[in-house]
C-alpha cells in the first residue's frame, strides 16, 4: 500500500471554511503528496481569514498564492510544478491572458503543461477560477 501526507499550511484557508456538508466535514485536503509527487486540490481566490477576494486578477492572485503556500509546505517551489488545470467560468478568451500574466510572475522557468477549460460554474457563484496542479518534489 502507498503512503500519503496530507497537506494544509496554516496560512491557506481550510476546506471545512467553504463547501461543507452538513456534518461539517469537507472531504478534502488542499494537497496530498505520495512519493515524490504533490497534488494540489483546485485553488480559488479565497484567503487565508476565509474571505472571498474580489476580481478575476485577484483570485487568479490568490490562487497563486495558495498555491506557493503549499509549495512551501511540501518542501517545493513553482519549479516543481510540472502540470496546472485552469477552470474558468468567463470564456477563456477574456479569462487566459490575465491567468497567463499572473501566472508569469509565479513561474519564471520550466513551464508546466497547462489545460484550460471553461465551464459553467465553480462550486460557490462567487468563484470565477480554479486551478489546480501537479508538482514532482525532489524527494
């Protein structure tokens, strides 16, 4: 059997803040690692008080930031990152060139596969991005 190590820094807010059930329970972590691979659950523009940013930029941002959190977390850095998913709810013509802006001020070499989608909604109205990641950890 393979082991896991769930992932949740202190400044990245907790699943159980948004999306619960009604036990409470969110049913998730914000990443897992098994061996040497991170994955990190969908980032949206919440954070770490637990509060919805504001603007497609700022939570393409936060996501970002999220993200770094994680990294750092885990031992690892946006070099690490070999794949990201971008899930937007604007189309993708308007929605990419912002996440592709933001996105270069957080990876400045080794660009990761990247796949975009647009959809109709992300889990809360409010949210107008996730992204999501995989990151291979140097041990």
């Amino acid at each position: 059997m393979f082991k896991k190590k769930n992932i949740q820094p202190k400044n990245v807010w907790k699943p159980s803040i948004h999306l619960k059930d009604p036990t409470g329970y969110a049913g998730w972590n914000q990443a897992v690692k098994t061996g040497n691979i991170l994955f990190i659950a969908g980032q949206v523009g919440i954070d770490s008080q637990g509060r919805i940013v504001e603007g497609l930029r700022n939570q393409i941002k936060q996501a970002y930031e999220n993200m770094k959190a994680i990294l750092k977390e885990a031992g690892a850095t946006f070099d690490n990152v070999v794949y990201i998913m971008g899930f937007y709810v604007s189309p993708i013509d308007e929605t990419w060139p912002i996440h592709r802006d933001v996105q270069q001020k957080y990876i400045k070499r080794n660009e990761p596969a990247l796949t975009c989608c647009q959809i109709l909604r992300l889990a809360k109205p409010e949210f107008l991005v996730e992204i999501e990641a995989i990151a291979v950890l140097d041990k």
